[in-house]
C-alpha cells in the first residue's frame, strides 16, 4: 500500500510537471521570441528627436527615399542657407521620425542627418540623438559626427574615445588630427609629434598646424580658430578669445552658437537713458549690415533697446527701420506697438509702399491672412511699375493664401517679375508633394532649391512658390518664416 501510494504521488508529481511545462513553454517562447526579435529590429537613425518641433511623426511618410539621399548630405557640406531655410532644415533633422526604406536604417544616412544638424548649429541636438545611436565604431562618418558634437560641447574625452574605439578609416586626415590632439591631452608628446607629421604630410591645414605648434612646442598661438571642432578645442586648450574679431570671422555655421551677440542691449535700456542716444546707436547699427544675414544678426542684439524705445511712446527717427528689425529679431509685438502710432503722411523717411511693406511683415510674421493688407500692396504694386517692391513683396505675401477680389486679380496678372530661376523640374515636385501633404519630401525639395542660390536664398519669384508648396504640405511655420525673410531680404536686393 505504501510502495503503491509512493507510485500515485509520483506519477501526480510528474503529471503536475509536464502540465505546468505545457502551460508555460508557450509563454516563455514567445518571450525569447519577442527578445529575439527586438534585438535584431534594425535601429532607426531618423526616430529619436534631436527637439522638440511640432512635426508629427509621420514626417518621412511616403518621401521618396533617392531624393533624402540626395538632399540631407549636401545639408552637411559646405553651402550655406539663409536663416529661414537653415530653420527649416534644422526643424525636419531634428523630428524624431522612422526614414523611408532604406533610408532609416542605413547608418552613413544616420552620420549625415547628425552631421547636417552640426553644421546647421544644432551640434546640442546632434549630441542627444548620437547618444543613442549604435554601430558608431564601424563607421567613420557617425564616429566623425559623435567627435564633433562632444567637441563643440567642451567634452574632450567623449571625441577621443570616439577615436579610440573607431575600426575603420584611421589614417583619415580628420581622424590623425584629432589623434594628435587626444595623445597631446593625455601627456603622451612624442606619440602626438609623430601623428601630427602624419596629419600635416596627408592635408596641411595652415591654423591647426598654427594651433598644434602651440600647444605642443609653445610657439604663438596667434588668434582662436572656429573652422571646426579641432581647432575649437585647441583654442580652448591654449585659452584663446573665441570671441575675438578673427575668431568670429572664422567661424562656420557649426561653431556661431558659441558666439556672443555684438551690438545692442540685449537686457533693454536702463531707467534714465538717453533714448536720443540709444536710437542713434541702434540705427547707425542696422544701418552698417550690408546683407540680410548681417542684418538679422544686427536686429537680434538690439532687440532689447528697439523694445524699450517703442514703450518709451516717444517720436522715432526711423520708424519703419526699427520695425522692421523688431521682425527679424522675432519680436512682432514690437514691431505691431511701433506700426500702431505711424500714419500715411507723418512717417519720417517712409512711403506709402514701405508702409504697405510693413503691413505685410507684421501679418506675415504674425500668421494671420489679412486681404486687406493683400490688396493694399497690389494696389501699390500696380501704381508704382515693374521697378516697385510692392510687386514681389505682394507675390510673397500671396502664397500664404488669402482672397483677391476683383480689380486685385487683375492688376496681380500684370505684375511684371523676374523669371524663375530654380529647377523646373524640382518645382514641380514640390508643388506635388504640396498638394499630396508629402511634409518631409517637400521640405527636402524646397532646401534643394535654396541650396542652389546660396546664403542670400531664393529670388522673391521661387521663394513664394516654395512658401505655397510647404502651405500646401502643412509647413505652414516654415512657410512664414521663409516669406517674412524674403520681405525682408527685399531691401537688399539688387
């Protein structure tokens, strides 16, 4: 009985065994399962958000993939972008988005999206998404991208251990400089002499070899170099004035954050000062920009005097020049205080079209499709001839929308314009892209249109059919952003 009872708990043991097996082997498959398969998901370079900007995920949805290709790598390169559009290609980079095919998991794409935000002056961002990116050691572009980042941060020690885990392309000249600079940092000098002979017989680079020569043999450093993150840490390493005049004028798109603004009172005018003085001082400081950058530049350091002389209530000399600067600096609210006192036949140094120019800054800026400033500046357009500003400052403000009765309609047709210079073919797409609500693939197809005119960006004519494609794609910030720089860019136009 005993021996049979010994056999019934076995058997109930092993029964008990076997069905807790059954029950459980399922589960616990389909957790080695699911591990399995996220380990070997392919990461997505384009998914982790460098910022916060408001674009939806669906970003990169349905963008054809040959055309990221070939757009976010010139990003990268060395054409630069006016201030709008360098926005904008900073706004699509820094989306956290999953890529089209082929594009999202490909790793040289992941090095030139970060790559492109450093050299659009996002290297912060840049940072926050290569921080999370792997397979860095076996490619030298998002080891290249990494190094730059922490080097432009001030971390030394995260660039040099990009160097030193790096498996491919070593004797690439940016990787021996920045070797040199890692074995110099760690006391090891003959090593660094020898890597820095190698640097210089492969490329010679007048200021790093300037820089090098200093930090390793004492010689004069002469002034610091912004060119790039190297001679950035080599400047810092020798304690050189980053904000020296050199400096600056050195400096790439890359490095310019680090830079102080120059000029105006950013904090505002102090209780008890001389406002004749300091709207003299603001406006002889507008004045001296020769382009629209220097210009934006200039309105950005005296945003805080330009401010504070519109709440003084008191006459202004140049009225519309100081509005307009509060527009570049971002402060519509400003520039809306200073149009609010201005009248058709009391505005020193202003016309009725620079007036009407105005108007189209402030409703452009401030987002609202206002017809009656529309027809305004087409009624201006119309009277003053091709030579008029009014005309392509009209054209500009209509592609944000807004309804033309009419007259307006017609005096609009026969406005006489410059011919379109950007691809007619890219224009076309982007006009596609517009109306079939392709964010990413308009977005990338108005950057390459305005990496074909330069720094002073596209001519008033492709500038609005860009605006209304990006409209149409739901980019309505951007869209603004490039118009108002446009109207802006219209006093410097030849």
């Amino acid at each position: 009985m005993r021996h049979n009872r010994s056999m019934i708990l076995s058997k109930r043991s092993s029964s008990a065994a076997a069905l807790l097996a059954l029950v459980l082997t399922p589960a616990v498959s389909a957790a080695q399962e699911e591990v399995k398969v996220k380990t070997l998901a392919p990461p997505d370079y384009f998914s982790s958000p460098a910022a916060r900007t408001g674009i939806g995920g669906d970003l990169w949805k349905d963008t054809a993939p040959d055309i990221m290709r070939d757009v976010v790598p010139k990003l990268a390169g060395s054409k630069p972008l006016s201030p709008a559009f360098a926005s904008l290609a900073r706004r699509l980079l820094s989306t956290g988005a999953n890529g089209p095919a082929g594009v999202g998991d490909n790793a040289d794409m992941g090095a030139q999206r970060a790559l492109a935000l450093i050299a659009l002056g996002e290297a912060k961002g840049a940072n926050a998404i290569l921080d999370r990116t792997t397979g860095a050691a076996g490619s030298g572009a998002l080891s290249m991208a990494i190094a730059e980042a922490a080097l432009i941060a001030g971390d030394d020690d995260k660039a040099c251990q990009a160097e030193q885990a790096l498996t491919v392309d070593r004797g690439a000249a940016y990787w021996l400089r920045l070797r040199t600079f890692c074995q110099l940092k760690a006391g090891q000098n003959d090593a660094a002499q020898l890597t820095f002979q190698l640097a210089q017989a492969q490329t010679k680079d007048a200021d790093y070899a300037r820089l090098m020569n200093a930090a390793m043999n004492g010689a004069a450093p002469g002034t610091a170099s912004l060119k790039n993150g190297v001679d950035y840490a080599l400047s810092r390493r020798l304690n050189l004035d980053i904000q020296s005049a050199s400096a600056i004028a050195s400096a790439s798109p890359a490095l310019k954050p680090l830079i102080k603004p120059m000029g105006g009172d950013l904090a505002g005018v102090s209780p008890g000062a001389d406002l004749t003085a300091t709207e003299a001082a603001d406006i002889a400081f507008l004045r001296q920009a020769k382009t629209l950058d220097g210009f934006v530049e200039a309105a950005q350091a005296s945003a805080g005097s330009i401010a504070a002389l519109a709440q003084a209530g008191g006459p202004l000399r140049e009225p519309v020049l100081l509005a307009r600067a509060a527009i570049a600096s971002g402060d519509v609210a400003t520039a809306q205080t200073i149009r609010g006192r201005l009248t058709a036949d009391k505005t020193p140094g202003a016309t009725t079209t620079d007036l009407a120019i105005l108007d189209a800054l402030i409703a452009a800026a401030s987002g609202k499709v206002d017809n009656q400033v529309l027809g305004n500046l087409i009624a201006r357009g119309a009277t003053g001839g091709a030579k008029s500003p009014a005309q392509p400052a009209a054209v500009l403000l209509a592609s944000l929308g807004g309804a033309m009765d009419p007259d307006a309609r017609a005096q609009f047709a026969n406005f006489e314009l410059p011919k379109p210079v950007a691809s007619p073919a890219r224009a076309v797409l982007l006009d596609a892209a517009g109306a079939a609500k392709r964010k990413g693939e308009a977005g990338l197809l108005a950057l390459s249109i305005a990496l074909e005119t330069g720094p002073t960006g596209p001519q008033p004519v492709d500038r609005a059919r860009i605006a209304q494609g990006l409209v149409h794609a739901g980019l309505v910030v951007d869209a603004r952003a490039i118009v108002v720089e446009g109207l802006l860019g219209l006093a410097y136009a030849k």
